[in-house]
C-alpha cells in the first residue's frame, strides 16, 4: 500500500529585526541535517562529528544581531560550546519579537533508544499564552477530582507540568523533519539533572494546526458523520482547541500514583502505551472543566469531534507497536466502539459519535487506568493493552492491526485521505 502525502505551504511572518538571523539559523539547520544523515547511514566518526558541530557556533557568530543582543547571543553561543545535555535552546529577543533555535539530540522513531541530531528555529508566539494560564487555572481541581486529595500528587501537580511555549517555526531538520513531524519538543533546559523532567515544552504551532486542517478535517469530513463544521473552525480556534487537548495530555503524565513503573521498565513498550493512554483520556476528561470559558460558543462539542478524528490521524500512522501514542489512540478507540460511543452507520459509510455516551466512557475509563498506575499491577496492565487483541499490523500492505474491524482497516488504508504532510514554510514579506 502507497501511504499518501501532502504538500503544504505554511506561512511564517518573520520580524524585520531578525530576518538575517533567520538565514542563520536555517544554516546551521544544514550542519545539523548533515549530522543526522551520516548518523543514519553509521558513516559518523567523531573526529567528522566535532568537526561539523564546532562549525556551528563559527556560523552562528557571523550572525546580523542588534547590537543590544550581541552580549546575551554570545553567552548563549558560549555555553552551546561546552556541551549539551538533551536539546539546547538560543532565544534572541528584539522590540519585534523573539525567535529560536533548537539544536541536540532527541528519540527519533528510526532509533530504537538511540538520540539522533535534531534541530528547530521559529518565531514565538504568544497569542494563546492565556488559553494555557487558564487550563493550568483548574489544574487543582482536576487532581483532585481524579486523585486521593490527601497524596502528595495532589499538592505539587502545578510545580510538575513542564512550561510551555508556543513557536511557529520555519526550519527543520534531522530527526525532528520525519514523516511522522513531531508538533513539540521537551528538554530539560540545559541542566543534567533535569533531564529525566524534561522541565520545557515547545509547541510547533502553525505546523500543528496546518497538520490538523490538510489530515484530520479531511479525515473528519470523510469519516465522521456531524463533523463537517470543524472544517468552519478558524485558525484562532483550531489552535486554542489543539492546546486545549496537548496540555491536558501533558498535564496527564503527572497525575496520580505511578506504582507500576516499580514492575516495568520505563521502556517497556506496553508501560509507555498505557502512559499515553491515561494521559489522552486525562485530557479528554478535562474538556468538562472549560465549558463555560475556553469551551463556550459550541466549541466543547467541536473538541470532543477534534478528539475522535485526531484518534483516527494517529491510529492511521500504523504500525502501532512502534508507535505508543498511535497505540493509545487505538485502544481508546476500541474501548469506545466497545461502549457503543462510536459506531458505524453502513448507510452513509460513516461513524457515529454519541458525544454523551462518550463523555461517561472518558469517566470511567479514565478512573480505570488511575487506578491501573495505582495498583502496579502488571498482569492486569498488560491485559489492558492487549483487551482488543494484536496490535501488530495484518502485513506488509496492509498497515491495519491484526485484530480491528474491517471498517476501521479501511479508514486506516484509504489512500485518497493523506496520511503524512510534508511543508514548505513561506516567509511572509
């Protein structure tokens, strides 16, 4: 089966001040997509790889700064000399704006464990800085609400969530510019022992929500029966539900007790399946506490609909196991077809979304998993993951699971719906 793509073009609005820096930081983008395709090909001596990453700050001080930045920029170069941890932010501010690039190691899905050069540079926007104070306004009452009030999670859940910042970028490369491009990064900010926190969070925004309108609309539109009006939504709003949804899955991971860690590894593939899994429900759960602010005008209902067709995005990824987030979106979504929340009307070829329904399965399926991470017991966890049968793929040209249902397999193999998108950034003159 030939996986389809598209080709988008993203608009990207670069300040004046920085539009020289920008040609920089895509240039040192270069080193860093040169890094990751020697690195894949095992072509990567050191001596070759200190020579191409010293090239770095070399280029990055032939920069056009402002001169009241130059001081800030090359502390910042200085300490990228000494060594990196995880990624490694340079942030230059100016009266216009601010803009970043991102450089270092993360996981990519080629790497099995192994960390392979990646590298970012955008432009930070601030326009939704409110949406994420007022989520983490009830953050609060969601842990207590889905926790014994009593534990210690309950006291700290603010202090644990990563910060978030909101770029929209220009530039990829390495193992950020894959197939599957990722939508955020986390990292610890420059510090060892954070690293394990992963403490900051960076949101790729315009890719996020240009994604969001060339897939899943499409997906939604094709599949989801009621959800044509999310191809209405404005950008503005398919941004602030597309944050909605990725804090209150951030937000997820730190919410209640973790014993089964004790009895799995943290890279045990079933472990992290159902980390994902808690998180997406934990978020989807959120959605009830926003109805009357973030949430008004209609827009609760449209983010349950965003919710359903973004499952049908990840789960058409494929090859699920290697894929835990793509896993998660598989097994919520069997467990609502198993609740009667979704189901499929052969008349028009479509799913049906009971939205109330729906909302009660999130209850309790998301007190269930909670409660799963409590126990710590890895029996019953393990069942869990494989309750709807074998996520591996049926064969080599058929990327559906072994186990789903022939409407789902041919959700997941339509190949007139892109599964992938590849951008070409444009910078707005």
């Amino acid at each position: 089966m030939r996986r389809q793509t598209v080709l988008v073009d993203i608009p990207v609005d670069i300040p004046k001040e920085l539009a020289e820096l920008s040609k920089t930081f895509a240039y040192v983008l270069l080193n860093i997509g040169s890094l990751y395709s020697l690195q894949l090909k095992k072509e990567l001596p050191l001596d070759v790889e200190n020579g191409i990453w010293n090239e770095i700050p070399k280029q990055l001080r032939t920069a056009a700064v402002p001169e009241e930045l130059k001081h800030k920029f090359e502390e910042q170069i200085q300490n990228l000399e000494k060594g990196i941890y995880d990624l490694y932010p340079i942030s230059i501010n100016c009266s216009q704006g601010e803009m970043d690039l991102i450089i270092g190691k993360v996981f990519a899905s080629e790497g099995e464990s192994v960390s392979y050069y990646s590298g970012v540079a955008g432009v930070t926007n601030n326009d939704y800085s409110s949406v994420i104070e007022q989520f983490d306004s009830q953050l609060d009452i969601l842990n207590r609400e889905l926790t014994n009030p009593t534990s210690s999670e309950s006291l700290s859940i603010k202090n644990q969530a990563p910060e978030i910042k909101c770029i929209d970028i220009f530039s990829l490369a390495g193992g950020l510019d894959i197939s599957h491009k990722p939508i955020c990064i986390f990292f610890s900010g420059e510090s060892p022992e954070n690293i394990s926190s992963l403490s900051n969070m960076t949101v790729f925004l315009n890719l996020y929500t240009s994604r969001f309108r060339a897939l899943t609309i499409e997906i939604a539109k094709r599949y989801l029966l009621g959800a044509e009006f999310l191809g209405e939504l404005s950008d503005s709003e398919i941004a602030i539900l597309l944050l909605i949804w990725l804090r209150g899955h951030d937000v997820g991971h730190f919410i209640g007790e973790d014993n089964l860690v004790d009895g799995m590894s943290e890279f045990d593939t079933d472990y992290m399946i159902l980390h994902e899994l808690k998180s997406d429900m934990i978020a989807l759960y959120s959605f009830r506490f926003f109805v009357d602010d973030l949430l008004d005008n209609g827009l609760d209902e449209k983010i349950y609909y965003l919710s359903v067709a973004e499952m049908l995005r990840y789960i058409r990824r494929g090859d699920l196991l290697n894929h835990p987030d793509s896993a998660s979106a598989y097994l919520a979504w069997r467990y609502f077809e198993y609740i009667g929340a979704i189901k499929y009307d052969p008349r028009d070829g479509e799913f049906i979304v009971d939205l109330v329904l729906l909302q009660d399965a999130v209850s309790d399926f998301t007190k269930e998993l909670i409660e799963i991470f409590v126990e710590g017991h890895v029996e019953s966890a393990r069942q869990l993951v494989r309750r709807f049968g074998s996520m591996e793929i049926s064969n080599e040209n058929d990327w559906s699971p072994k186990d789903c249902s022939e409407n789902l397999r041919q959700v997941i193999n339509d190949t007139d719906v892109p599964h992938y998108i590849d951008c070409n950034f444009v910078i707005v003159d």
